[in-house]
C-alpha cells in the first residue's frame, strides 16, 4: 500500500504541475497519505517500536564482554606479617609483581527473570499502538484534506455565483442606463442597481481571497509546496441518498478507543511486571581468561597462564523499604484511572456520533430545500428581468426578486459547507474515514 501511494503520488506530481488535470478529492487525499509530514513520523514511530522490541529481547539473550589489561604497579602494595611467622618482629612484605597483563571474557545469561519475561510480552502491544498511530494519523488526514478540499470546492461555488450574478445584473444596468439617459426613469433607480452591483463586486473580491487561503491550506494539509498550483475537479460533489449507519454504534470501532485499550493492556502488564520483582532471579556466568605476572615487561605479555570458572547465581529480594509496593499501587491507580477514562470517552463517542447524525439528517434536508429555492429564486428573477424589459413590472419588484435570488444563494452556500462538514464528522464518529476515503470516485 505504501509503494502504491508513493508511486501513485510520484506520476501525479508532473501533471499536476503542468496544469493537466484538476484533482479530485480522492487524489488530494492520497497525495496527502504519501506525502503529508505526520506520516513519515508515524512510521517512525513503528520503526522505533521495533527497536524496542529488539532491546526488551536483548536483555534476555546472553551479554559477553571481553577485557584486557596491562598494569605498570610503579609502587607495589605492602602488607604487614606478624611477629613469629618468618620472624621473631612484625615484616612488611610487597607480594605481587612490577607488570600484569591479563586477557578475559565473560558470558552472563539471564536463567529466569519474570520482570524481563514481562518487559519481553509488552513487544507485542507496543507495536500494536504504534501501528494504531499511523492508523490515527492516516484518519487525521483523510479527514482535514476533505475539510480543506470542501472549503475549497465551497469557495469556488460561492465566486461561481457571484459571477452569474453580476453578469446579470450588468445586463439590467445597461437597459436602466438607457431608460436614464431617455429620462424613462430617475438617476437614482439607475445608481441603486449600480450600488448592488458594486456590492456584489466587493463579495467577489472577498470570495476570491477566501478561495486563495483555503486553496493554501489545502496546499500545506497534503504536504504540497505553496508555490505549486492546483486546480480542483469544478464537478458538484453529488450529495446523493442518505448513506445507511450502523444498527447500533460500536465505539470498538474507532482508532482512539483502540489506541486507549492498548494503553490499558500496557499499563496491566507494566504492573505485573512490578510485581515479578517479588521473584528470585537466577543468572549464570561463565568467564575464562589467561593472565602473565612479571618483574619484566617482556615477561608480562609472554609467559601466560590460563583461569577460568561458572558461577550460577541467584538472587532474593528481602526488603525494599517497600518501595516496590507503591510502585505497584501506583500502577493500579493508573488502570484505575484510565478505565475510568475509557467510560468517559466511550459516552462522549456515543454523544459525537447520535449529534452527527443528527446534525447529517438536518443538513441533507437544509440542503436540499436551498438547492430548490435557489432554482425557484432564479427562475423568479429571470421571468421578472423579462417582465420588467418589457414593461409590464416596476423596478421594486426586480430588486426584490434579484435580493431573493442573492439570499437563496447565501443560504445554499452555508448549507453546502454544513452538509460537507457534517458527512466527515458523522465518518469520523462511527470509525469509517477509511472506507469513505475508499469509495471516493
């Protein structure tokens, strides 16, 4: 999937930058899976977990040292030997040599050791949560491209608008301005339309800027430099029938409460590791060497003799000043607390997902019924345009129809932004942002 998303980014990138093509929503999206900079730290996150894993086994496997050593002993130790052994007074006597040269190695292996046997079992869930990451961060993005590609989409059919509305009303203002020239009407029936005008001018001008910045953050959400140009499909995102939900919602579902449950399984074996610490560990070590003494340096590196030997050890933890113990009540305080965590966010998922789709529901039908009064507003203002070139309606009435068309629009527009950000937050709350990003044409 990786190589694909690469590849798949790596033959889009000279169309895109030619101006060839406009992008679709799904090909923002993957180009922000390939290239937006939180997916490169995901996988560095699982990479990092798999060296854990690697440490956590390595304690276990034997550690073998090697040493050696060459002593110059400038001044050798003395030690005091009492009267009547070799001498009727108290001697002092210097035992050992000038030079030592000694060549070792060691091997420890760890025999049982329940604490390292438990840090050994959390590999597993660690690499779980860390798979879970780039899961959530995959989500994270699908889910802000399609927030910046709607507000984007949103822009263009906001200015879209405002263009057909000007050139309509430019189309009235030429007849107004002959009707004021023949002295058919007043000025200022002529200066009202040229003030709406105007104004309609200046929501273009603040369209256009608001299209320019969410194109930027369109830009940066799928990892694209900012000087690069993109162009977006002028396709309607079809709104299409309501989209059937799950019977009943499963917070099982979502990548948080997955991630929260490992956490949970890490925070239960963390304290069975604790525990452990209660068992005896038991150890081998085995170590050969060869070692040369001399007054002669030349004596120190030649003449060698060998040593070696095993030692099995074991060791029993009889008092800690109880130090152990809080660590284990700390670590239940923490399960504790993360459980209880776990049922909060399980009713605050449940809340997010009934509010979604709630709120889907309420802003497919706003939609719907704007859509239509936009169709049925036009329709009003064009019959009224021709009705008033011919005479038969006053200025007030094409005002008022051109003002109803204008707010039928507006209230489109804002129902458009709310369905779109209510069909990704109902995605996000059930889990499914995959499998939407997946059905994207």
């Amino acid at each position: 999937m990786k190589i694909q998303q690469l590849l798949c980014a790596f033959l889009l990138v000279p169309l895109w930058a030619q101006g060839q093509t406009n992008w679709t929503l799904k090909q923002c999206i993957e180009y922000g899976l390939g290239n937006y900079g939180t997916v490169k730290v995901a996988r560095y996150q699982r990479e990092l977990a798999d060296q854990q894993a690697r440490q956590a086994l390595a304690s276990y496997l034997p550690q073998v040292n090697g040493v050696g050593t060459i002593d110059d002993n400038i001044k050798l130790q003395s030690t005091l030997i009492p009267a009547g052994f070799i001498s009727p007074e108290p001697k002092r006597l210097a035992l050992g040599s000038k030079y030592t040269t000694s060549v070792s190695a060691s091997a420890d292996q760890v025999i049982f050791d329940k604490s390292l046997l438990m840090g050994i079992k959390a590999n597993e869930p660690n690499k779980l949560k860390a798979e879970q990451g780039e899961q959530q961060t995959r989500e994270k993005i699908i889910y802000n491209v399609a927030n910046a590609y709607y507000q984007v989409f949103v822009a263009q059919e906001q200015i879209r608008l405002l263009k057909d509305n000007m050139a309509r009303t430019a189309q009235v203002l030429e007849i107004l301005k002959l009707q004021r020239d023949n002295g058919v009407i007043q000025p200022v029936d002529h200066d009202r339309t040229q003030v709406s005008y105007n104004n309609t001018q200046s929501q273009l001008t603040v369209a256009e800027n608001t299209y320019n910045l969410a194109l930027n953050k369109l830009k940066f959400q799928m990892g694209m430099a900012q000087e690069q140009p993109l162009a977006l499909s002028d396709t309607l995102l079809r709104v299409g029938a309501p989209v059937p939900v799950a019977a009943t919602f499963d917070a099982r579902n979502l990548i948080d409460y997955k991630i929260q449950e490992t956490n949970l399984e890490l925070q239960r074996i963390d304290q069975k590791r604790i525990q452990a610490g209660y068992l005896p560990r038991v150890s081998i070590n085995a170590r050969y060497g060869t070692m040369a003494l001399g007054n002669d340096y030349w004596q120190s590196v030649s003449l060698f003799t060998g040593f070696g030997g095993f030692q099995l050890k074991v060791q029993l933890p009889i008092f800690d000043g109880f130090s152990r113990s809080a660590q284990i009540q700390q670590s239940k305080l923490n399960i504790r607390t993360l459980e209880e965590q776990q049922r909060i966010n399980a009713a605050s998922y449940q809340l997010q997902y009934n509010n979604a789709l709630s709120q889907m529901e309420k802003t497919r039908g706003s939609l719907a019924n704007d859509d239509r009064n936009v169709q049925l507003a036009r329709q009003v203002y064009e019959v009224t345009t021709l009705q008033y070139k011919q005479g038969t309606k006053p200025l007030t009435d094409l005002i008022n129809a051109e003002n109803s068309y204008r707010e039928a629009q507006a209230n489109y527009i804002n129902s458009l932004i709310g369905f779109y950000q209510a069909q990704l937050d109902r995605e996000q709350s059930q889990g499914s942002l995959q499998n939407f990003y997946q059905q994207l044409q």
